[in-house]
C-alpha cells in the first residue's frame, strides 16, 4: 500500500511534465517561467519536509500519510480547474506540499515494513517508485494529451480517483511506526530538545495538540559518511529535474515532431531505464551499486553531449536510456547506504534529509537552466548543464571509492 502511494505521487509529480509543452503554447509561458512553476513543486517539498519531515516518527506513518493523500487530492482539483498560470502556481504548490508532508512517512514505513527475508526490500522501493511513478506519469499523460479530449482535466480527474482508492487503503492500515500501537493515530510527547522530534504536548481529555515545526538534523557520528554519498543524490536529481522540466522540449526540437506524446515518451524511457537497472541490481552491495550508476551517468551525459553535437535525435534517445540506467542504479544505490546510516527511531527524519537534496538539486539547477534557456537558446543550455552534472558525478564518484576502500579496510581490521 505504501508502495503504491509513493508511485502515485510521484506520478503525478511527472504529468505537469508532459503538459508543459501545452500550458506554454496556449497560454504563451516562456521556458523560464516553465522552470518556475516546476520549481515551485521543488520548493514546497523541501517546505513540507523542513516543517514535516520527521512528523510521522512523532504521529506514526498513517495519519501522516492520509493527510498527504488528502493534500494531493486538492492539488488535482486546482489543476483540473485551471485557466491561467495563477492555479497552475497553486496547484504545484499544494502537490508539493503534499509530497513533502508523505515523503518521510513513506520511506520510513517502507523500511519498517521489509520483511525479514528480504530486509533490502524497502530500500529498493523507495528508490523504485519514484522513477516507477515518473515514468507512468509521462507516458500516460502524454497518451492523453495526444489522444484524450481536455487531456488538462480528464488526467487529473483520473488521478483524484486513484488518491481517493489510495486513502481508503490507507485508514485501512496498520501502524509501522516503533513504540506505537497499530492503527493508533494519536500523538506521543516527543522529548524536548530531541532531533526531529518537534514540540508536541497533549492533554490527556481535551484531544488539543501543538505541533511546532521538526527540526531535520544529521548525527555527528554520520555527518562526514552522509556528506559522500548525498554528492550523488544531487548528481541524480539535478539530471532528473532537467528531464522533468526542459527534457521535453529537448526531445521535441532534436526529433522535429509535434506529436505530444515525444515529450512523455522521453521522461517515460529515463525513468523506465532506471527503474529497470534497479530491478537489475536490487541484490548488489549499496555502494557498488551507486558507483556503477555514476558510471553509467556519465556515459549517459557524454552521449547527451555527443547528441546534441550532433543533433541526432537516436543518438539522444540512446544517451536518455543509458543517463536513466546509471539514474536509478546511483539512486538505489546511494539511497540503501544512507538509509543503512539511519536508527530506527529517526528513519523519517534522515529519509526527510535526504530528500532535502534530492529536490534542492531537482529545483534550483533546473530554474537556473530555464532562465540561461531564454537568453543562449535550449541547445547551448543543454550542455552547459551536461557537462557541469558530469562533474559533480565525476567528483561523487571518487568520494565514493575512497568511502568504499575506507570500508573495506575497517571490515578487514575489525
């Protein structure tokens, strides 16, 4: 159930995707301000997971969880409903929000909910939904763009649908939490001064609580380990929010169509790609797995450069295949050995953590590209961005062998 709630928010995260190309062309939005209303989603996660993020180590998973799927079903109804750019800012708002508010509940459950056979489950779908989702939301929405009539409503009355399923399951659920009773939904006093813990004080007859903003805090003890590996979160993500963002567009303009459903399709290949690499290596030692994902990463950005060098649009499709695997392997990869960092009581304030990056890296590097895009023209853009992603990657890459070899050398003296 978690599962699915996860890959239906980040679902519908990536069908704004594949409608951009269409709110610019009736509404007459430039690609900079494209990158505004993607970054606007970006913010909000990052404020929902600052203010949120650890709430659910405090509340418990479900309630958490419902209030997001409720957030998000608002959303929907603000982008269904949309003439103009002021709703589609709010809606993106609101749907970011909600992501932000679920995204530590979600990865903290998956966690607690592996089974004993297979404790690296919930790692692998935690970094499997997301490129699960993005890849589901561009290909449908752009089957609906090209083919459905009034694709910018009927996509997001689907989605209200399938949120309202999702919440019922939710109420339905057990309680994931540590210390808590299953099915509880009520609040447990969190300590003061502890790390995302909040302010949370209740009296036992009057049902009123206090919630004050979480604190999301990295221990000392993982700080230098943290540092390493979230350098290829954000190579990861900065690459993700340009696809999401301007990955369309590119696709159109190297392919010379019109047809709609290119836009999805592209966004649909990078996460389809990822995803597949994830099931591929879901066994794999977590840093191994991220240092081949980085290599694929950068193969992926050279070709992406050659392409556009070129302007072959097989040679990009190819690049977007081989950039989508070395995505979801690094991800996977970087993710399973953060969350191996994490205790059991602050899973959801270092799954929040990370995040944190994750849509940092997705937002500002994609604005900053959206603004550059209306001054040297997408192309030039495009590999001003590749080549500065190639070496972050590059850089994380060799954080990440030493950590490797460092590991190594301690389990041999140990």
């Amino acid at each position: 159930m978690v599962g699915a709630v996860l890959v239906l928010l980040m679902l519908s995260s990536s069908v704004p995707s594949a409608l951009y190309v269409l709110y610019q062309q009736e509404w007459g939005l430039s690609s900079g301000m494209i990158t505004v209303v993607f970054a606007l989603y970006a913010v909000t996660v990052l404020a929902g997971l600052l203010l949120f993020g650890s709430l659910s180590d405090t509340l418990g998973r479900r309630p958490v969880l419902a209030a997001g799927l409720v957030l998000a079903i608002v959303s929907m109804g603000l982008f269904a409903s949309a003439q103009g750019l002021g709703l589609l800012l709010a809606a993106r708002a609101v749907q970011g929000l909600a992501v932000g508010l679920a995204t530590g509940a979600m990865g903290a459950a998956l966690l607690e909910l592996s089974p004993g056979s297979r404790p690296a489950l919930g790692a692998q779908v935690n970094s499997a939904g997301p490129t699960v989702g993005i890849g589901l939301g561009g290909i449908g929405a752009g089957l609906l763009v090209q083919y459905a009539p009034a694709p910018t409503v009927l996509t997001y009355l689907l989605l209200v649908g399938a949120f309202a399923v999702c919440l019922v399951g939710v109420a339905r659920m057990a309680e994931s939490a540590p210390g808590r009773a299953a099915g509880s939904g009520g609040a447990a006093a969190g300590e003061p001064g502890s790390a995302g813990a909040g302010a949370v004080a209740g009296a036992s007859g009057g049902g009123r609580f206090k919630i004050a903003p979480h604190r999301i805090r990295i221990p000392a003890a993982v700080r230098g380990r943290f540092a390493v590996l979230i350098l290829t979160i954000v190579a990861v993500w900065s690459v993700g929010g340009f696809y999401l963002s301007l990955g369309p567009h590119l696709a159109l303009s190297l392919i010379q169509s019109t047809n709609y459903l290119v836009g999805g399709a592209t966004v649909a290949l990078l996460a389809g790609a990822a995803t597949a690499a994830q099931l591929l290596l879901g066994r794999t030692e977590a840093l191994r797995t991220a240092v081949l994902g980085l290599l694929g990463l950068l193969g992926g950005l050279a070709l992406v450069l050659l392409s556009l060098g070129l302007g072959s649009a097989p040679v990009f499709l190819v690049a977007t295949a081989v950039l989508g695997a070395g995505w979801g392997a690094a991800f996977l990869g970087s993710f399973r050995a953060l969350s191996a960092l994490a205790e059991p009581a602050h899973r959801g304030e270092l799954t929040a953590a990370v995040y944190v990056f994750a849509y940092l890296a997705m937002s500002v590097p994609a604005v900053l590209a959206g603004l550059l895009t209306n001054i040297h023209g997408l192309h030039r853009t495009s590999v001003g961005f590749m080549a500065t992603v190639a070496a972050v990657c590059a850089l994380a890459l060799l954080a990440t062998l030493r950590l490797a070899a460092r590991n190594r050398t301690e389990g041999s003296t140990t």
